[in-house]
C-alpha cells in the first residue's frame, strides 16, 4: 500500500480506538460481548480484509504494515482485535498460503469483506501443544472425506461461518504428515458447538468446543488440494500468527505504559507527584524500555518476513519475549497504581488477565523456546 493511504488508514484506526473503542471496553467487559454496531464499524473500515490480498477483496497490507494497524487496534482492549484476529490471522491464512485460486476466489472475498469469520481448528482435548498428535480423522468416502473428532478452546467458534480444521487423513502414517487441512463452512451437517467457556480475562471473546460428527466434506476441500500438508500449512500459519502476537503485546504496553505515567503523574503522596520518586520512575523506565525492545524486534522479524526470508525462529523469539515482556509491564502497571491497581474500576487489572493468555496460545512459551533452540541446532548441523 502507498504510504499515503497507509497514513490515512493508520490515523483512522487511531481515531477510531479513541472515539469508538476504548469508551467501549466497560460494557464490553460487563456484556461478555462486542456490541454489533462496533463490529459492524470494524467491518467498514475494511479491518476484517487487513491481510487478503487485494486481488480477492482485501487490503493486501504486508505484515509490517498489519503489525503497525494492530498495535493500533490494541491500544484498545485486546477483546476487539480478537473480533477480526482469528479472520484476519489464522482462520484465513492457510487459505491465503497454501490455497488453490479456486478455494481464495471461493472464501477470501467475504473473509475480506467480513461477511464470513473464520476460526482455527487444531487443538484438541489431548491434543495442545504435541499439535502433530491430534486425533480428529478424515476418512475417505468416494470424492469426500468423513469428519469426526473434537476441537477446543476455538476462537470465535459461536460467530464461523468456516473453519480451518486440521484431521487425520492418512491413517498408516503417523503423527505430522498423516495430516490435513480442510475449509470446512459451519453450517456443514454433523457440527455441534459446546457451551461458551468461562475464562480468567478477555471477555467479549468467545471460544467454545467444536465438535464434528461424522462431517462430510468434498475431498477438494483440502487446503492446496494435496492430502498430508496440514500439518505444514498450520505450522506456517502459525509462524506469521506469532508476528502479529508481538503486535498485540505491543499494543496493549503502549496502552499500559500510557496508563501508567499519567497515573504516576496524577497522583500524589508524601506531598508531591509519586512520578518524583525514583523508585517509581524505575518501573517506568523498565517498561519503557521493554516496550522498545518489542518494537524493535517486531519491525525486524515483520521486515523479515516482507522480504520472504525465514522466520520460524524470530517469529516465535518475538512471541516469547514480548508476551512474557507484556506479562512484566501489566504487573508494574499495577504496581504504579497500588491500591487502585487492584480495583477494577482502573482497568489495569482487567488488562493484566487479559495478557495473561499471550503466554499461552498460538504456541506457550515454553514451546517457542523449544522452537528457537531446535532451529539453532538444525543450523549449526547443516
Ligand atoms: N513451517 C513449515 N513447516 C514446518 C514448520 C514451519 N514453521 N514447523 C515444522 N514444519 C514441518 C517440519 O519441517 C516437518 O516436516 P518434514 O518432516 O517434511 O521436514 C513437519 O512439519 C513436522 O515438524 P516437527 O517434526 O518439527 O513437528 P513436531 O511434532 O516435533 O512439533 C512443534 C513441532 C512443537 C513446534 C509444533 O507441534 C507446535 O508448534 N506446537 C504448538 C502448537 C500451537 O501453537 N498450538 C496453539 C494452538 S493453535 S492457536
């Protein structure tokens, strides 16, 4: 995109968070909901088409450009991004990716335009972070494929129109490659919802169980037409989704960090400005600081990506240090606030459970870091 228009879009997200969203977040949080008439401002502004390619519909912004309008967004609670995350992220992406020209001129002109939400479907009761382990099966059946299994913990599962889901195809081969990825639309026969889970943080967003009896799909169906890439394809959603993760953590620091300063300038003990004292300014300046490094690594591993290099191992260091490094500047946020910190009328205790979830999906910590360090050892073997 032109960097005029660019700046356009920008300022008009910016705007839109102030104006639109963060007045929203209280009823938000009390509704357990995103009003439909903010949802439908979003799919206005074309928010839901950020990452389609223009050809089917969308805005076609790179990834350095997506993780800029993201940030924005998350200045407001992460809830609303959560609206169009899974659409623009990793519902649509294995489509975008790996899907023929039929399958995009099929889906990604209503994913673009929000008419269709798209969920992600890997994982499973037993299966979470040992992704390759899933247990849902495709069986085959003529020119389709048969579809019974459970997914959990899906985002946005009670608004999909489609669902990404990764089965089990080939059963004789065991583990990644047995795998596929199948466009499978919601009002498919055999689809029941379990009920809305109730969470620690992040309401408005919804996730629920999906589970999938007996589903009968048309074997083209398959993501890129060729069984056995599924677990390829969601792998490679997966690295790009962890981009935009470090956009989020961005987002919401820029917002806590905010929160933070005016607070610690506001309020006054011992006869002045609690902002005078060092040991204040010290988590100020931690955070600061923290927020940077995000920043900087983020512009590196989006740029990175632009340019079509590899990026599994500083997708998922970005997703590991800015997570983590949010998880440290939502805790000082509350700190700065001290009483008020806990009192759920700040919000920064709301955002501090809110964040609590970046450590966990779309990979935990703990398997980025597997990630990083395999990748390590694989390049000093070659
Ligand atoms: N891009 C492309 N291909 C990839 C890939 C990537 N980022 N990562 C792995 N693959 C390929 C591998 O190359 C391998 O194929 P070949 O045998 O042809 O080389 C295949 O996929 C299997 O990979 P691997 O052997 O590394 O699989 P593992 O079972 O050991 O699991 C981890 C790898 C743990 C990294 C994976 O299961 C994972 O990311 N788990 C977390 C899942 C997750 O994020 N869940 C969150 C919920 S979804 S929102």
């Amino acid at each position: 995109m032109d960097s005029d228009t660019f700046d356009i879009l920008r300022s008009t997200v910016r705007r839109f968070v102030e104006e639109r969203l963060i007045p929203a977040e209280d009823r938000v949080e009390h509704d357990d909901a995103v009003p439909e008439d903010i949802i439908a401002d979003m799919r206005n502004l074309g928010l839901f088409g950020l990452s389609v390619p223009e050809a089917y519909g969308g805005i076609g912004l790179s990834m350095s450009e997506e993780a800029a309008i993201v940030r924005e967004l998350t200045r407001a609670s992460v809830v609303f991004r959560s609206v169009i995350g899974t659409t623009v992220g990793i519902g649509s992406q294995g489509i975008v990716i790996d899907g023929t020209d039929e399958q995009k001129q099929q889906w990604l002109p209503r994913l673009a335009a929000g008419e269709a939400v798209a969920s992600f479907a890997l994982t499973e009761p037993g299966s979470g972070s040992d992704a390759a382990s899933l247990k849902t099966v495709a069986v085959r059946d003529g020119d389709h494929y048969r579809i019974t299994g459970t997914k959990r913990y899906i985002t946005n599962a009670p608004r999909a129109d489609v669902f990404t889901l990764m089965a089990r195809s080939e059963p004789e081969i065991k583990g990644a490659h047995g795998v596929s990825a199948f466009i499978v639309p919601a009002t498919t026969p055999g689809i029941t919802l379990g009920k809305i889970d109730k969470k620690m943080g992040q309401k408005g967003s919804q996730t629920c169980d999906v589970i999938f009896d007996d589903c009968r799909v048309p074997a083209n169906a398959i993501i890129g037409g060729k069984p056995g890439q599924g677990f390829k394809t969601a792998m490679k959603v997966l690295d790009r989704g962890r981009i935009h993760i470090g956009a989020v953590a961005l987002g919401m620091s820029d917002r806590l960090i905010e929160m933070s300063l005016r607070y610690a300038m506001d309020r006054n003990q011992f006869g002045q400005s609690i902002s005078n004292f060092q040991l204040v300014q010290a988590m100020l300046a931690d955070s600061k600081t923290e927020a940077l490094a995000i920043e900087a690594l983020l512009e590196s591993v989006a740029g990175k990506f632009d340019r079509g290099e590899p990026v599994s191992l500083e997708a998922a260091a970005l997703k590991y240090f800015s997570s983590e490094a949010v998880g440290r500047i939502a805790d000082r946020a509350v700190q700065v606030h001290g009483g008020a910190g806990y009192m759920t009328e700040y919000k920064v205790e709301r955002f501090y459970r809110d964040i609590r979830l970046l450590r966990i999906y779309e990979g935990t910590s703990q398997i980025q870091q597997l990630i990083i360090a395999r990748e390590m050892i694989r390049a000093e073997r070659q």
